[in-house]
C-alpha cells in the first residue's frame, strides 16, 4: 500500500520502434506498415547480383570476366619472340627427314665446310678473274671489299645479339665425311649465310645471268647446309641471307 502523501515514481514508458507501445493503435500501424515489404516502405534488403558478389562474375561467366575482372591477355613484348620460335622449330622439322641419309649429310657438310673461311668465295674470285683486264681487278676487289664487310657485321652483330645455338642433342647425322667446326659463337645472325650473299651480291654482274645464278644458288646451299646441320634457327639464315644482300648492295658501290 502506498502511504498517503507519498510521490508514485513514474515508469518510462519505452517505445520499441518496431514493436508497438500498446497506448496508440494508429502509431503502430504506421510503424507496422512503414517497416513492412511491398507496402510501400523501405525494407532492408540485400541487393540481388545474380548470384555473384559485386564486381564478380556473373552467372555462366567464368572468374575474370566479369566487369572487374582481372583477365591478362599476353603482352605483346614475347608475340614476335613466340612466332618466330614456332617457326624456327617447324622449319628445323622440314630437314629431319633427311638427316641421317649419308649422300645428304656429305653434301651438307661439304658445302658448310667450303663456305669456311670464304674458300668458297676465293673459288669464284679466280673464276670471275679468270681473263685478264679490268674484270680481273673488279673480282679481287670485291672479294676484298666483301671480306671485310661481313666479317665486321657480323662480329658485332653476334656480339650484340648473343642468341643461343638450336639443341643438337637430338641430332643424328651420318657419321664420317668432311668435318664440321662446332659452333661456339652467337646464332644470330648466320655467318656462312651473311658471307655468301654478301659476296654473290657483289661478285653479281648485270650482264651474266648465268653467273649470278650460280653465285645465289650457291650462297642459298650455304644456308640450306646450315639448317641440314642444325648450326643455326631459320631465322638466322633468314637474317643473314638479308643482311648480306644489303651489304653487297653497299659493297657494289665502291667497286
């Protein structure tokens, strides 16, 4: 019992903002509809991805495509080294079909072996000096001119370069025959190669189709014996058949 003239202490009245008070029916129901979805009111939903976390990839996608994804195409710093190492190993597949027949292994060699040293070349230069006279002069001079030519491209072309000689673990050729040097120096580009054109571009005369088509015929077996013998990539053939050209072209100017 409570005495008289005592004070009644108050209760607070706690208000639940989603549950209703019970002392104003109109209150709740406003509460009642403003928290209830599809009424009108803003209940708290997550929002729907499909599935997939934001950013992520979508349904049927696979990781990486979706609209952050972080899919790396290849750059294009190894395309060029990529392309041409296929071809370097589809052509070096041309010649293994005639890899270990001795009569093309001989050859192969025979040719690799005159194109040592320019005997090759000194072989044409008496053959172009054959006749006395101003001709004499212009086969000797060439040859000089594309002597040195080659050989100081191609010394600082290898030494800047430094690419590696192709595997010949694998390589199985007729054993015997004229001996073949075993490469020790850079692979690009070729030397035979760049020495052989070099010398048919400038021992070529405008007049003498017939000799200018054995010169080039035998600077491309040069290259082929090359790539018989599994000395050099293609495209170090293909390097040094150009680059020799070149020089020749240069070379013919100061005859």
């Amino acid at each position: 019992m409570t005495r008289p003239g005592a004070e009644t202490a108050a209760t607070p009245v706690q208000l639940d903002p989603d549950r209703g008070n019970g002392d104003d029916p109109g209150l709740d129901r406003e509460r009642a509809e403003r928290h209830a979805p599809g009424l009108g009111g803003t209940a708290h939903e997550a929002p729907d991805h499909g599935g997939a976390a934001p950013g992520g990839a979508g349904p049927g996608q696979p990781p990486g495509d979706g609209p952050t994804g972080t899919a790396s195409p290849a750059g294009p710093s190894g395309g060029l080294a990529s392309v041409v190492q296929a071809l370097d190993g589809r052509i070096d597949r041309w010649f293994e079909p005639a890899r270990g027949v001795p009569a093309l292994d001989g050859l192969a060699k025979a040719i690799t072996g005159l194109g040592d040293h320019g005997l090759m070349w000194a072989a044409t230069t008496a053959w172009r000096a054959r006749h006395t006279g101003p001709e004499r002069a212009r086969a000797v001079r060439a040859l000089a001119i594309a002597g040195v030519e080659s050989g100081i491209v191609n010394r600082a072309l290898k030494a800047a370069v430094g690419r590696s000689r192709p595997d010949r673990a694998g390589l199985q050729l007729t054993e015997g025959g004229i001996p073949v040097r075993e490469p020790t120096t850079s692979s690009f580009p070729s030397g035979h190669t760049l020495a052989a054109f070099c010398a048919a571009t400038v021992m070529s005369q405008r007049n003498d189709r017939a000799g200018n088509v054995l010169l080039f015929t035998s600077a491309s077996l040069v290259g082929l014996s090359r790539l018989h013998l599994r000395a050099h990539h293609a495209s170090d053939v293909v390097g040094g058949a150009a680059l020799g050209a070149a020089l020749g072209l240069i070379g013919r100017r100061l005859l």
